[in-house]
C-alpha cells in the first residue's frame, strides 16, 4: 500500500465524517431550534449554551478525528485487498501521547467549566427572594418580601386532555402541559433569589431559558438564583421523578419589566387583601 | 460454604461419549442440579436472553406511549412501573446475568482449567435469580402496583410505593447475593486454577475485565443491599435514615445508592471492553495493541468509578468545592476510557481485517459507545449539567453506553463464540441482517433523543408537549424496529444450535488466539483435564 | 496447600470483604453525618455551644434571612418575626420565631433546619433553639420560639448573606404515610 493511498483515503473519509457530522449537528438546527439548548434569557444560560456548545465540538472533533483513523484502516486495511497484517502489539511512544493530549484537551474544558460554575454558585446581592415549595403535583411560590403567595397548577384544558383516552387532540390545547394556572411572574434585570425547598418528596424546578435546575428537598433548602435580561413568558417543567403526575406540574415565568411588575404586586396584594 | 473441587472422572455417571464427555443424561440432573460451568453459563445466558425480552417488551410499552402526544395506552403511574422495572430487569436481569454466563463458559477455558473454582455455589448462584425475578416480576400484578420511583428508588417517593416494595428489596437482596456468588467463584477460579504458565499477565483480556469486575461486585453489591435495607426498615419499621423529619437526609440515600451506581455503571461495561478487546485482534489477523495499558487503563477506571459517584447528582444543592472536585474527577475518567478507545485503532490499523458478524457488531460498538462515551464527557461538565441532568439527553447518553455499548458487546460474543459452544457455525447472512438492522435502528431510537433533551424534554414523563412530537415518533419507530430485529437473533441462535449443518473447526476462526480455540468444537463437559503449558500472552504475541 | 484448601481461602476472605461492604453501606449513615459537620455539605453543619465564649465581635456585617416552612402534615402557622436582619460577627444575637396552632387538636411539632449557602452552617454557633426540643401547641395556641446564636467572625468573605430555614413536621412524621392527605 502506497503512502498517498493512505492519504486520499483518510481524507475522503474525513469528508464523510464531517458531512455525517454536520447532518447530524448541524442541519436538524437549520428549520427550527428545537433540537439543540437554548440560549435563554439569562447569562447564566448563556454561560451554559456556550460551554454546551465548545464541549459539544471538542466531543465532534475527537469522535471526527478517531473514526477518520478507524474507517481509513477498515477501507484499507482488509483482507480482501490482500493487505498483510503488520505485527506490532504496542508503542509506548504513541501510548504517552493519547494519554497526555487527551488531559491537555480536558484541562482546557475545565478552565470555562469552572468560572461558569463559580458565577452560578454565586447568589450574593440578590435584590429580591422568592421562594418555592414543591409538592405532589404543584409548585407554591411565596415573595418573601411582599406577601403575596400562590399555587401553581397544571391549566384546566392541558389537564382535560391529558386524561387517559380524552379524545381531545393535544395540539389543540394552548400550550399543551406546558401551562399554569398561575405563572411566576418576576421583574427583568433584577437578581432574584430563590429557596427552594418541597413538602413531601424530591422535586427538581426547571425552566430552561434561566440556565438550571435544581432540586427541590423536604426539610432542605436549596438556593438559586437569576437575573432575566428579557421579558417574555419561559416555560420549563418538574425534571426530578414525584410520583404519578411528575409529567403535570410545568412552571411558567413571566417576566416583566419593572414598572408592569410593580402594577402586577400592586393588584395581587389587593387581591388577597379583598381576599381575607 | 460449598467449596468443593471436580473430580472429572468420578463426578457424574458416564454417558458413553468417547470423548471424555460425562453429561448426565437425566434432564433434572443436567440443568437443575449442574455443577458444570458450561451448562451454568447456557442457563444464566437463556435465563437473561429472556429477561432481555421481557425488559424489551416493558420498553415497547414506554415507545408505544411516548408515539405521540397524549395519553392513549397506560395510566401515568403505570407508566412509571413500565419504566422502573424496564430498567431493574435490563441491568440484574438481562445485562449482567448474560456478563455472568460468558464467564462462565469461557473463563475455565480461557485459563486452562477443567471446571469453575466453586461448582455447587455456582449451581445456587444461578438458581437464586429465577426466583429473584419472579418475585420482582410478581409485584406488577400486586394491589399496590410494582415499584415506580424509578430504578434509583429514592426516597422519600419510593416510601410510598405500597406492601410490594418489601418484595422489590427481597429481590435486589436475592440478586445482589447472586451476583457476590458469582463473583467469588469468579475470583477463585482465576486465582486458583491457571494452569502452569498462565501468569496474570498473560491472560487474555476478558478474563483480566471480568476479574475486575467481579471485584467491583464485590465491594458495591452489599453497598446496594445496605442502602435498600435501610429504606425498608424507614418504610416499614419507622426507622429514620431518609426521613428529613426525623433528623435523617433524603439526599443520603442518593450518595450511598450512587457509591453502588457509578461502580455498576462499570460492571455492565468492563466485561464489553473485554470482549472488544478478544475479537478485534482474531479479525485483524495482528496483536492486541497495548495489552499492558489496556489492564492498567481498566484498573484505572475501575479504580475511579468509586470517586466520582456525586456527578449523578450536582442539582441537588452542593458546596461550590464539592462540584468542582466531582467534575474533575469524572472528566479524567475520560483518559484511561481514550486509551482503550485509542488502542482498539490501533489494533484494526494495519491489520488485515475480515467482516464477520462478532467483527460488525465489534466496530459497532467501538463507534458507538465513544458517542456514548463522549456525550458523557459532555454530562460531567457541572454547570452545562444544570441544563441535562433528568432529561432525554442523559437516557440517550446511557442508552448508547448500554445498548451499542453493552448489548452489541454481548451480541459480539455470542456470534464470536456460539460455534464455539454449539459445534455450528451460526449462519452468516442472518447474522449480517441482524447486525446492519440493529445498528441502523439502535441510531433511530436513540440519537433523536439527544436533541429531545436538549430541546427540554424530562425523562421518566408519559406525556409530551407537542413540540416534541416528531422526534418521539422516530424515536419509538426505531425502538419497535430494533426490538422485533432482535428476533432474528433468537432465530440465528436457534438455527446455529439446531439446525446448522456446517460444522466448526476447533479454531473457528481464522485469526483467533487462546486456548478455547485449542478444545473441540464444541468442547468436551469438562474443559481442560490435563491443564495446558502456558509459554506466552496469545493476545499479543506478535505471529 | 491443596487446590480445595485454596478456593476455600480466597471465598472465606471474600466473603469477608463482602460482609464487611455491607456493614460500610451502614457505616456510610455515620461517615457521611461527618462530612456534612466537616464540608458544611447539606447546610447542617451548625455547631451547638451551651455559651458565648467562642464570639469575639467584629465590624463586618451579614444579613440573615430567617426562612420558616410547615410541613403539610402539621396544621401550624409558623413565621418569623423579623424576616431578614443584618447582624455584626460575633456578637451573641436572638431572633424570634412565632408559631400558632390552627389545628382543632393538640400537636407535638418538631422542627428541622438548615443553612444556605452550606458553607455557612460551618460559621454558625447556636446557644439554644427551639429546634432541639420537640414543641407542643395547644389548639389555637401561638408561642413564641427563639433562636439563640452568633456568626462565627472568621466568615469567609464571599458570604454577604445567608438563609436559616427552618421546617416544622408533626412529631413523628412517616414519609410512607399519605393518609394525611
Ligand atoms: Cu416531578
Ligand atoms: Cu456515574
């Protein structure tokens, strides 16, 4: 086997490789952006996108550059082109190589991985609190600082229609189990906290535009925290297995800006004071 | 504990083969009773081959479901069961059963011995696992419905599963005693019965992964069968090891379950490199690369499997130090698993390969468990897992590591080594339409699920918002693909047994290396009575 | 040693190893209780002192969320007084909880708690709480529960303010049983 051989086949190959690779990447992405994260409308999503989005490449690089070495022996090296087998078992040359390259590689990973993990942990300075209560099958949101509290449950018409056999047509329904009854409704450009905890078992608060999730406890409090850049309604859903209706309970976020949110306190807390 | 030793010519009635074959003839004597390590491993492999449909028809359950938006077929809560047991029944019942059954036949063979170290505990190890899983099983059909808080079982939601969970501990408990068992005479019969010349260092990789193995069950069966017992006792016994309210800590429970988990995750794979590892060589027609690293790069992994268990966790509310050690450490797991990836190449490069089914199903998994391998990678990255974790994105992460991973692994080596057990050779077109459908299906089911969990789709939910139906249909036509082509492997299976007319040369392959392949085909009851002189490692000898 | 003696050694030993794994996975309860106290992991690592000798005062200011939850088991109000106070290092402090019986019945009330962000337990000292006791309430009756503590000054830097949360369950509280519900 001529070494230009070697050549034009590895670099055919490649090419496969990255159209396979960009058929499978890339081009589910083009029509719609369901396929991949999302970017959201936080930094910490961003954060979280973009580390998302290097590892990804690292991870199709390597994939790219191991199966190019592997399908360049499968065309070439075969029997049926009366390829002799060589007889080398081993390299230590080559062995310390695939060892330190791929460190070097996962150093260069942690190093975003982790100022992005220290900016998430970090909830200090946050401008206002809400907390979260988890339960079989609804979210409780309590504004520490303004007494206004609520629950949060699956809207009537996804619920009509999910029963089993409705007979109604999911896609029918608006936002169909991606819809509540009461949304979380929150100022832009504000940090906010959140404590997080749960009233009878393990549930985790997911809404993807902010960037994270995070469990829900009974008799523990977690925290987290965001600070939206843009308002808009987000929709996430309880990731964390809570029994039958784990798949019922999504969270909607609305997120205003700051003086439609002040209107928006001001009339719950005439609510629920008309309310007592 | 039984620890006695075979006496070939004295063990078992003679059945007047010529051929130092002493089966007994009587069918209770032959299959209940057996002491003999090829007969055990037959069981263990049909015992999880039927598992393996059973768990396969919980999945079709779940696919059915998720075809499309809206519930049509099971209620919620049974939905949960499908997919709790789906996952207990694949990874005790089917995956590791079926790892237990190879070594069974091939590692006395491998080593140059006549039978297992531990014949009579080898017969109970097997037998425990028929009444572990009809117990398991039976729950399903219990008032209280079988377990549903998934195979993690973490409480406090899996303290409400009703009465039927004391049967779901009993069982794990049954399984776990099991697989020890197994272990133990795993180990022994590696430690005690090479024969002369099989220095540690020679032995051929499977043996190597499996005596790891075999370790890691050990030191993490119990760990599972603590932890289950404690969320018995809270359940029944109003102890308080989980309990939040009486000063325990639900979130224990996931440290101590993923002490066990992340070691099992290895458990179900390292026996798979084993294989990888004997069958690239043979169709090569050239030396294992790296043998020596490829031991160490095992024993490494194994080594970091116990210190990386929180990464299946980092939502649930850690010190900043805590996740960033648990990232670190996972991510370097990364580097012996290359090396093995790395020297598989190597192993083909240059080599003058052949495409026989086991080699198909070999590069097959090769490919596609470095996909898994490195969407694992992706998943150990803390704050990029604040948005996978529970999501699609983690079951096709697991999934690829599982079913190309381990399952083509298993389906390696059963058409690398059926003509070695049955005498037959297996016929090769239906073992190519097996292989080409399962690997182009196995891609359907589960690579749409990446973009599923990306997008935001929950794992362990029965019911979808509708933008993401179009990749759940795909998903749940590739998964009905896959699982009736599996049914071509139970003809193949049946037909190499049975039927096949062409008989196997003792090598059966070309290019195959180790001393199965010195022993007929198939080999007599007991493998090696005069043990063989060793002189070299097989695997990386370079002629 | 023959054959038979071996394979018995190695599964006696084994079967050791294994029976001493199972005694770890128990062993985990305790070790892992030590490295909540010692990694603050959890948010509990709180220490109990039965005085103030420990505070030595400092200039620098934290600010305390006093956080209260009620389990739906127990028919209890239960809030804090003042819910979000600044307080200097090391000075001896109390703060007041406030919990009210709504139930038609006598209850025993037992509360759990803890620490946000979980490096924080580390640095707080409490001298007394009515979490340490089990509480009784009267139908309709409130009391007035407090917390006796102090933050240890060498409180890293990055900490500006932290959550104490506290939980109150029904004594005796099974997560097995929904009959409550
Ligand atoms: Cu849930
Ligand atoms: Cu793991």
């Amino acid at each position: 086997m001529k070494k230009e051989n070697t050549v034009i086949v590895a670099l055919a190959v490649l090419a496969a490789l990255v159209a396979t690779t960009w058929l499978i990447l890339v081009a589910p992405g083009l029509g719609s952006n369901e396929v991949n994260m999302t970017r959201g409308v936080t930094q910490q999503s961003a954060d979280h996108f973009e580390l998302h989005m290097i590892v990804l490449w690292i991870c199709a690089i390597i994939g790219i550059g191991v199966f190019t070495v592997m399908f360049t022996s499968i065309v070439l090296h075969r029997k049926s082109r009366n390829h002799t087998p060589a007889k080398f078992s081993h390299s230590t040359k080559a062995e310390i190589i695939w060892t330190v390259i791929p460190v070097l590689i996962l150093v260069g990973m942690a190093v975003p991985a982790t100022t992005a993990l220290v900016k998430m942990e970090d909830s200090s300075g946050a401008e206002m609190t809400v907390k979260i209560t988890g339960f079989q099958w609804r979210w409780k949101y309590e504004y520490l600082d303004e007494d206004i509290s609520f629950i949060s449950s699956l809207d009537p018409n996804s619920n009509a229609a999910r029963q089993l056999n409705s007979g109604m047509v999911p896609a029918n329904v608006d936002n169909y189990l991606l819809n509540v009854d009461h949304p979380l409704v929150l100022p832009v450009g504000k940090k906010i906290k959140f404590l997080i905890t749960a009233d009878d078992v393990i549930h985790s608060w997911w809404v993807p535009a902010l960037g994270w999730k995070r469990d829900a406890i009974p008799g523990f409090v977690n925290e987290a925290w965001t600070n939206i850049e843009k308002p808009g309604t987000y929709r996430g859903q309880c990731a964390e297995l809570c029994g039958k209706d784990h798949g019922f309970m999504p969270i909607v976020v609305i997120a205003l800006p700051q003086d439609e949110y002040d209107t928006w306190v001001s009339e719950q807390l005439a609510e629920q004071g008309a309310a007592l | 504990m039984s620890t006695e030793v075979i006496h070939p010519d004295t063990h078992h009635v003679d059945d007047g083969h010529d051929h130092g074959d002493h089966k007994p003839s009587n069918f209770l004597d032959r299959w209940l009773f057996t002491t003999n390590h090829k007969d055990i491993g037959t069981l263990y492999l049909i015992f999880s081959l039927t598992m393996f449909f059973i768990g396969g028809s919980m999945a079709m359950v779940i696919r059915a479901e998720l075809f499309m938006p809206g519930l049509q077929l099971v209620e919620p809560d049974f939905f949960n069961q499908m997919t709790t047991m789906h996952a207990l029944i694949m990874v005790f019942g089917a995956v590791m059963p079926a790892w237990v059954g190879f070594a069974n036949w091939l590692i006395p063979m491998m080593i140059g011995a006549p039978d297992m170290a531990l014949p009579r505990m080898n017969n109970w190890s097997f037998w425990i696992l028929p009444f572990a899983f009809t117990m398991l099983l039976s729950t399903l059909f219990m008032d209280s419905g079988g377990p549903a808080a998934g195979w993690t079982l973490y409480p406090p939601l899996v303290l409400q599963t009703g009465t039927s969970f004391a049967f779901v501990v009993f069982a794990v408990h049954m399984m776990g005693v099991s697989s020890i068992m197994g272990s133990i005479n795993i180990i022994a019969t590696i430690f005690n019965m090479r024969a002369p010349g099989m220095r540690l260092l020679r032995m051929p990789m499977f043996v190597w992964t499996w005596l790891i193995t075999a370790f890691l069950l050990i030191a993490v069966m119990p760990v599972l069968a603590g932890a289950v017992t404690m969320l018995l006792t809270d359940h029944f016994f109003s102890t308080n090891f989980f309990n939040a309210a009486g000063g325990g800590d639900p979130v224990m429970f996931q440290h101590i379950f993923w002490f066990f988990g992340h070691p099992e995750v290895y458990i179900m794979i390292l026996p798979a490199f084993g294989v990888i590892s004997e069958i690239l060589p043979t169709f090569s027609r050239k030396p294992l690369f790296g043998y020596g690293s490829m031991v160490y790069a095992t024993a490494t992994i194994a080594f970091l499997s116990f210190i990386v268990w929180a990464h299946h966790m980092f939502t649930v509310g850690m010190p900043l130090q805590g996740e960033l050690y648990f990232m670190y450490a996972t991510m370097l797991i990364s580097v012996p698993t290359g090396v093995k990836v790395f020297n598989w190449v190597s192993t083909m490069w240059q080599g003058s390969m052949t495409f026989e089914t086991p080699m198909l199903f070999a590069i097959g998994f090769v490919v596609l468990f470095t996909i898994g391998g490195l969407s694992g990678l992706m998943l150990a990255i803390t704050a990029a897992d604040f948005q996978y974790h529970d999501t699609y994105f983690v079951v096709a992460h697991f999934h690829y590591v599982l079913v190309p991973g381990s399952v083509f692994a298993l389906m390696a080596a059963t058409y690398y080594w059926l003509p070695k057990f049955t005498g037959n050779m297996y016929s090769e077109k239906w073992g190519k339409i097996h292989f080409w459908s399962s690997a182009i299906f196995v891609n359907v089911l589960f690579f749409p699920q990446h973009y599923l969990g990306l997008a935001g789709m929950p794992r362990r939910i029965p019911d979808y918002s509708p933008q993401f139906a179009d990749f759940n249909m795909i998903s749940s036509l590739g998964g009905f693909a896959f699982g009736a082509t599996q049914l071509i492997f139970v003809g193949v299976v049946l037909h190499c047994a049975y039927r096949s007319k062409v008989k196997a040369t003792p090598e059966v392959w070309e290019g195959s290396r180790g001393l199965e392949w010195t022993l007929d085909s198939p080999p007599a009851y007991h493998s090696f009575n005069t043990p063989p002189v060793v002189t070299h490692n097989a695997l990386s000898r370079a002629d | 040693m023959n054959l038979q003696e071996k394979n018995r050694k190695v599964t006696r030993r084994l079967v050791l190893v294994a029976v001493g794994m199972f005694g770890f996975g128990f062993a985990l309860w305790p070790l892992y209780t030590v490295l909540c106290e010692v990694t603050g992991l959890g948010g509990r690592a709180i220490q109990v002192s039965e005085d103030n000798t420990g505070a030595v005062a400092s200039d620098r200011i934290v600010s305390i969320r006093f956080d209260a939850s009620v389990n739906s088991s127990l028919p209890w109000e239960f809030k804090a007084k003042e819910k979000v106070s600044e307080f200097n290092l090391g000075v001896p402090s109390t703060a007041y909880y406030v919990a009210k019986n709504v139930g038609n019945d006598a209850i025993i009330g037992q509360a759990t708690y803890n620490v946000t962000p979980p490096e924080a337990s580390l640095y707080f000292v409490k001298t007394e709480c009515f979490c340490f006791t089990e509480q009784l309430l009267q139908a309709d009756e409130s009391q007035e529960m407090p917390v006796y503590f102090y933050i240890k000054p060498d409180l890293p830097e990055h900490i500006k303010d932290i959550t104490l949360s506290y939980t109150f369950y029904r004594h005796g509280y099974d997560p097995s049983d929904r009959s409550h519900l």
